[in-house]
C-alpha cells in the first residue's frame, strides 16, 4: 500500500507561487538548476517538516520543471511522500549505504541525478553557507562545467514578506505561545524546580491552544536567578525561591512556523531595578512598534527603540529583532540601526528586546508582529507586563 | 556582581584529562592551535550546553596553555561563565554589533585573537565539515602564513571511549528514557491525539527520573499509524485508534548526554506480521550484543545483527546503529559490515534497528548500550517488548 498524503498545511497554490518567486530569483542570478539544503528552505517549499536534515538531502528546483525533485536518504522518503505536496515521483530514497560509508554520501546522489538530467553544465545554484566546505567542493570537482551561483539566504530573503495564509499560521502558533506563558504563570513558585515548570510549559507548547496543537519545539529559554543574566540556557535543576527573578523566551509552532515571545517573572514584588527597566523597555517597545510601517526600514524601527531607552538612562547593545518564520530566525535583515530594509506588508518580526545588562542581571520582553498596511500587528495577546507570581 | 559558577556536571580534573587528549592528536598532526566550533565537541571540553552556536562562536584550545579559551557574542558570556570549567578570564564575549554585520561576524574576531596570541604562524586546526565554505575562505585569507589542519570529527572520535563519569551520566539519562516511554505506555489510548501523547511524554523527559531532571531535549519521533513507515516525524495532529501501531523514538539528557532507545507499540493485539518482524528482531538484536565485546569490530556487531535476522527471513537496509553520547548523534563510526572499528571498554552505542520496510510498514526497537570488558551492557531496563496496549 501506497503511503498516503498528509493533511497539507497549505494548498499546491501557495508552494507553486513560493517556487515562482524563487525561480525568477533563479532567472536573474542565471542559475537553471538550485539544489536547495537549508531544512527551512525545504519546508518553505514543500511542507516537509521531518527531521532527517543531519543526513544529506537535497529538493532539486529546475526552471524546466513545475515540482521541484527531493532527494533524501531511503527511510525519509516516506515522510516525505506523506508531507510534501508534490507528486510521488519527486520523491526519491537513495541507499542507506551511503550513510555512514567513508567516501560516499547523499550529495553523490544528488550530483548524479543532476548529470542525469542534464543539468551539469548551466548555472548551478548552492546554498554554500548551510553546507560543509567539502560539500562545496564535491560538487565543483565533480561538475567543473557547471557555473556555481551562490544561494546562501536567497530563498530566506523571498520568505521574509509572508501571504496571508502564513500570517494565519503565524497567529496559530501566537496562541501556542501565549498558552504556554500562561501556564508559567500558573506553575511558577518557591520550591518548584526549573526542569518541572519547563516541563509543564513544554507540554502546554506540545498541546497547543484552540483545538490546534503544537506541531513541533524550537528554541526554549528559562533563566532565573541567579542565571538572569544568560539568555541561552534552557533551564537548569535549581528551585525558584522568593525573589527569584524567571525570564522566560519561547514560540509555539505550527506546521513548522514560529511565533516568539519573551517575558519576564518575579516572585514576589520586583525589585526597583527591575521595574525601572521593565517600563522604559515597554517605552521602547511601543516607540518601536510605532515606527513599524511599510516605507520605514528595519534601522527606523531599532533608532525609536534606542532613543526612547536611551531618554530612559538605558543602552540595549544587542540588535532589537529579527525577521522570524520558519523555525525561528531568519537570517536576513535585523532591526539594527543602520539596516536600511525597507518595510513591506506581512513581513514579520521578533522584537527581541533581551537586555543582559551585568553579570548579575537581565531582563527580557518582546513582541512577534507583522508589518501592516498601515503599522504593525503583535500576535500575542498577553499584556506587556512584568508579571508578579 | 560577578556572575557565580553553576553546578559542575563533571570536576576539572575530567575535563583536563578530555584536552590532553586533544592535545595529543593535535601533536600528532602538528597542530598548534585549535579552533573548535561544533557545540557538542564544546560541550564535551568545557561542560557548556546553552544554546549560542547558531551564531559563531570558538573554543580556541593552544598546546601552550592548559584552559581553552572562549569566544562568544557578548549576551552569550554570561552562560560560558556559568557553565564551563575555566576561569574567568577565560570566556570573551565579543561585541553585539557583529551579529547582523553585513561584513564581519564573530570569526573575524576570533582570527584576531590567534593573531594577537601568536597563533597565526603554525598549523592551525579547523573543524572544516562543520563550517560554512566562506568560514574556511575567511580563515585562510587572513591567515595566509598558517597551516591550516582538517579536525573535522577528530574530538568525536576521541569521545567514542566514554569515562567511568560519563557512563554514570548515560545511565542517568537512560533511567529518564525509561521513564518516558512507560509514561507512553500508560497514555497512549484510542481517540487521543498524537499531539497530546507526546506533550505527556516529552514533560516526563523534562521532568526526569530518580530526582534527576532532564537538561535538555533531543530528538522526539512518534510515528503512528497510517505513518509507521517514516522514521522522523516528531509527531502529527492525528488521533490514535483501536489497531494503531505507534513507533517511539527518543532519549532522556542529562548535562547533554543522551541515551536513546526505540519502541514499538500496538492499540489492541498486534498483526501477525508485526510480531513475525518484532520476534526476528529481538532475535537479531540479542544476537548483536552478544557479539560486542572489546576486540570485536562495529561489523561483527551488524554482522550478528543481519545473520540472525536474515534466517528469519528479513533484510534491514539501513547500518544497525552508530555511537552515541553529546546530543545523541557521534558522526564516527558504523554499526555496519565492513567497519573495521574495533570495540573497546566504554564505548557507547545506539544499537539501531528500526526497520522501514514497505511504505505503509515499519518497526522500531533499540538498546543504547556499553562495551564492557567482556561484552555489552544495556542502559536500559525496558523488557524488549512489542508493547501491546
């Protein structure tokens, strides 16, 4: 029996639409063929959302071909048959022999398909900086007719402006997020350890919200004191206590799309340190917010954060975002000043307004927003507070 | 206030012993200085398992001095601080500013800091497979006068042989495991949605066992009916029904040691087909730790594997597994025929059988174990079960 189709997170509509855009890319960098590796590339593309990307693989975009062609080590082909909206036939296993062999791997299958299909002689697109130095060279000197066109981030930059069908899983995954900050706020207390409100955080991002669940786990970041001045750490075996100050980031995802959000816990009342920061950051915040519209640019957005911190007697030396979607950041603009991309509708950001200010001390808040006709949406719900437990 | 040491997962003398070693291989392949770059190679010298190394960041470890030195961007200092074994001075934190440069990024700095110590004239190790092209490119242009050394997986080899401390941490995060898949056992019913399955078990791994939390998580895969074929989806919205076979796959972690171990089960009794390819299975996988033993080969353990498996009429395609250790996955070597890897005390495996046959038919069982002196030990205490809910 044939593996069935999934329930796909977008109509074949939408994917052939993304595939245009990338293949008038693919026109005007003279590049007939890319093999595209980035994993959120891939699930830009198709919908895959599995997790084989630690192997090599690679989706074959053709500017001769409507679909683009997967290919991937054998025990992933069914996942990706049930995922991808594209055809059965575009899908192909290769040998799990080549796993783990001393001098073959997936990227030989690949460079053959493409000499196979004629491809070996035109402009070959690669994402050189998702891929090994090897890899690169691999298929230089396996295809020295092809002419190499360097795809790092092209693809990340056409999904930097988002449809409306993404938007709505983008809220999707808003509410997840919301949920899980939620039941922080319910768990959250002297005595409890860290690992145990992660857990039922976790679940609750796991779980999802409005009857959709959580489609998968990005990044997740809870650090308390002593540790508020570290913004990577997922959580640790130590207990709140009375005082304690909890930072807390993380998204909910849906069908691999992310929204993030940062806020920040104290149990028992806040210090004054922590308040004088928290309001001039909600300042800064809004100010931001304020100057997101489309005409504006992401350097617009990060100057009415600094210059309404900064009146507030603050610095914030890390960037103030980033452009987020699938699995989380997108490596392309930043709202930084200086950075003259212009706002378009639907882009959408992470406001990440993380200040780690002394070895001693930090404090986080954001906001995930989309860029309007007219201004700017946040998709959380949640008030921008400093929630005392 | 300075920012206080967190609770070491291993003492100093441990890690000390790890950079010998590296020093070592560093000596044989006349390498002066070492920039390494994968996080769980950083992890393994340093005790570090925030999660910063989606920007750049180096370990640089020289043969002149005892502790490595840390480069990281500046928000990320805080946890190095907290986190790793070496003193103070030690962990660099470099300018927020280079996150999002258009020109720069945080290798630039780190060739600065061989240029400043000396570094810049003799061989110089580079993890180059895990390294964007341009990296490398950067590394060799503005270090023309250094040799550079390839050390890509050299550190994952020299962790293949675990310490008696680290096999103390694997079985921490094997009774985690455990614990997590009996927690499967109990909530996986008819009419519950996969979602809500994983959310109970992946709180379970967060949660830990035996007043161990988990520290972290690592790879999760349920793949239910219709879906058994595929090896990583991590879950889907789908609910389970009477006859539904479920396929588990994931690992507790404990200070970024994971022990994996997979499972199948069946809503009501299973087909006979199942239980056919579960009896061979457990049949085969007995059969490979009975081969394991120190002067045994990682293809005498597959070899066992296949042999037994093959009387019972059935192929495995994919090898029978691969070590395991610092975020699951050590890319060295094969549990597969023709790997001459000879077994040695403390090696640690992922005994690997799952088994995607058709694209509407798969099953998985696996035991993470040790090479002891004499044969093999099983991290796990799960009985090799095809469970039947």
């Amino acid at each position: 029996m044939a593996m069935p189709k999934g329930p796909q997170a977008f109509p074949r509509d939408e994917y052939l639409r993304r595939l245009s855009a990338v293949k008038l890319e693919m026109k005007r960098r003279e590049t007939d063929v890319l093999v595209v590796t980035s994993p959120s590339n891939i699930t830009y593309l198709t919908g895959y959302t599995a997790k084989s990307g630690y192997v090599p693989q690679g989706l074959v975009v053709s500017l001769k071909e409507d679909e683009p062609t997967f290919l991937t080590r054998r025990m992933d082909a069914p996942a990706a048959l049930h995922q991808m909206f594209m055809d059965t036939g575009r899908v192909i296993g290769y040998s799990e022999n080549l796993v783990g062999h001393p001098e073959m791997d997936g990227f030989d299958v690949i460079i053959d398909f493409l000499h196979e299909h004629n491809c070996a002689r035109g402009g070959l697109g690669l994402e050189a900086k998702s891929l090994a130095s090897q890899t690169v060279e691999k298929f230089k000197s396996k295809m020295p007719e092809a002419k190499m066109v360097d795809f790092s981030n092209a693809i990340t930059w056409i999904r930097l402006v988002k449809s409306d069908l993404e938007i709505s899983v983008m809220k999707e995954a808003a509410a997840i997020t919301d949920a899980g900050m939620l039941r922080a706020k319910e768990v959250i207390r002297p005595g409890l350890r860290e690992s145990d409100a992660a857990a039922e955080i976790i679940a609750t991002l796991v779980r999802g919200a409005n009857g959709k669940a959580g489609t998968g786990l990005s990044g997740f970041y809870l650090c308390a004191s002593p540790r508020s001045a570290t913004a990577h750490i997922p959580w640790s075996e130590d207990v709140f206590r009375n005082g304690s100050q909890i930072n807390l980031e993380f998204g909910g995802q849906r069908h691999g799309y992310v929204s993030a959000l940062m806020r920040t816990f104290s149990i028992g009342k806040s210090s004054d340190r922590l308040r004088r920061i928290h309001e001039a950051e909600v300042a800064g915040l809004e100010a931001a917010l304020g100057a997101a519209k489309p005409g504006a640019t992401c350097g617009d957005v990060a100057a009415a954060f600094n210059s309404t911190f900064k009146k507030r007697g603050f610095i914030k030396e890390s960037r103030c975002g980033y452009p987020i979607g699938i699995d989380w950041l997108e490596s392309t603009a930043s709202l930084k000043e200086g950075d003259h991309t212009v706002l378009q509708p639907n882009m959408t950001f992470h406001l990440m307004l993380g200040n780690w200010v002394d070895e001693d001390f930090g404090y986080v808040i954001s906001e995930t927003f989309r860029v309007t006709h007219t201004g700017a949406q946040a998709f959380s719900n949640l008030p921008r507070q400093l929630f005392e437990l």
